[in-house]
C-alpha cells in the first residue's frame, strides 16, 4: 500500500535541515517514509538498517546524530520524527469533505459519460457548423416560370377538358390581368385560370353539348370584359 506524507518547504530555511550531510540527509527522508509506514514510529534499528539497506551500525549511528540534531525523538525506546503529530496529523473533516466531493464528481462523470456521450455543448458545436455550412452552400436559382407557347396552346385546345373554351382568348385575357396586377405569367397559372372559367352555353354535366337546354346568351360582362364606356 502507498503512503503519503507532508513534506512542507519551510525545511528550505530550517538550519537543522539545510545543514545535514548528504547522507543525513537522505537518511532523514526515509526515516520520515518508514514513520509514515509506523503511524508515527520508526521500527527497530535492524529493520531501518534492512530497509535502508545499510548495516546496523550505519543506522544506529544515523539515527543518533538525528536525534542529537532535534530532528528525531527518542523516550529511551520508540523513535519519532520531531514535531510528527503536529505536521502529520490525520485528514481532518475539510480534507474527508473534499474527498467525498471527489468522489461523487468522479462518479457522475462516468455516469454521464455512459448515459450521455454527447454532452449540449457538443450538441451545440454541431449544429453551428451544420448552420454555418447551410449559409455557406450557394443558393439555387429561383426557377424561372415557363411561359405557355403555341404547341402549349394547342395541346390545350384539343383537350377535351377545355375544347368548348377559346384557350388563346382566355390566355390573352390572363395575360392582361397578370400585367393590371403585376403577376407572373406561367403554364401553372393559366391551367388554373381555365379550370374557373364558366363553361360555355348548352354544356350539360358530361362535358356533351345538349341543345335542348338554352340559356340567355352571355354578355362581354359576364366573360369580365369591360366596354369603353365604362373603362
């Protein structure tokens, strides 16, 4: 299992510290690793010489000058590193606090994740490129309407839908109520306008000419031509 300690950067400015040799000095920090290990107390001197892997002179002579120095304490039986309770003390309810704060951040993360792999900003970044490629793609042309030609005008003629009508007056007669109120002309456009003409006199349900029915012949008013007078 790993251990950590607190190892604070006042010890750049300790003169106990910033005198030792090297080799105290080496020696100070695994001491401190091996009193993590020991809640705070060093093991015996064959077990710090073994895990130093030095001999047990050299351990007990390290550890004395240590201890002569004020950075080890000794009550005639235990080694402890000096001050240790003080400066490694246990995780108090702040450091718990931010644990448990860690954990369930960690734990909504991978929920997240497994639940909803595209986050709304992603959402977002998607759709502005699908709109900034939508404005970047040209814009077809509107199409241009297609006007009714002669063979146009003929085909219509011999419909039977439209042969009792006069296809090239009515089309006429679109034409100048498309230029009185500024509209397009087009195939589409006259189809419609022959689909509500009236159908002429004597034309009964079928499409068949019936002369046994009259009806009053039509002025130019009811076809919605205007005489001079009245232009």
């Amino acid at each position: 299992m790993n251990y950590w300690l607190r190892l604070y950067t006042s010890i750049l400015d300790d003169p106990k510290v910033q005198r030792l040799s090297p080799e105290l000095f080496k020696c100070w920090v695994n001491l401190l690793c091996l009193a993590k290990e020991g809640d705070g107390l060093l093991p015996s001197i064959e077990d710090i010489a073994f895990r130093m892997r030095i001999t047990d002179e050299d351990a007990k002579r390290l550890t004395e000058e240590l201890v002569r120095r004020g950075l080890l304490d000794s009550d005639g039986k235990n080694l402890t590193p000096h001050n240790w309770l003080n400066r490694q003390f246990q995780s108090d309810v702040s450091t718990e606090r931010v644990k448990r704060h860690r954990n369930v951040t960690r734990n909504v993360s991978e929920t997240l994740f497994e639940t909803a792999p595209e986050t709304e900003t992603e959402q977002s970044t998607e759709q502005s490129r699908a709109d900034a490629a939508s404005r970047a793609k040209p814009r077809s042309a509107p199409r241009t309407p297609v006007l009714p030609d002669d063979e146009f005008l003929d085909g219509l003629q011999k419909n039977p839908a439209y042969s009792m009508l006069n296809v090239r007056l009515c089309y006429h007669r679109m034409l100048a109520w498309c230029e009185l109120n500024g509209k397009q002309p087009s195939r589409r456009r006259f189809i419609n306008w022959l689909n509500r003409e009236d159908k002429p006199m004597g034309v009964n349900g079928n499409g068949k000419h019936d002369a046994n029915k009259t009806s009053p012949a039509k002025s130019t008013e009811d076809y919605g031509i205007r005489t001079p007078r009245e232009l």
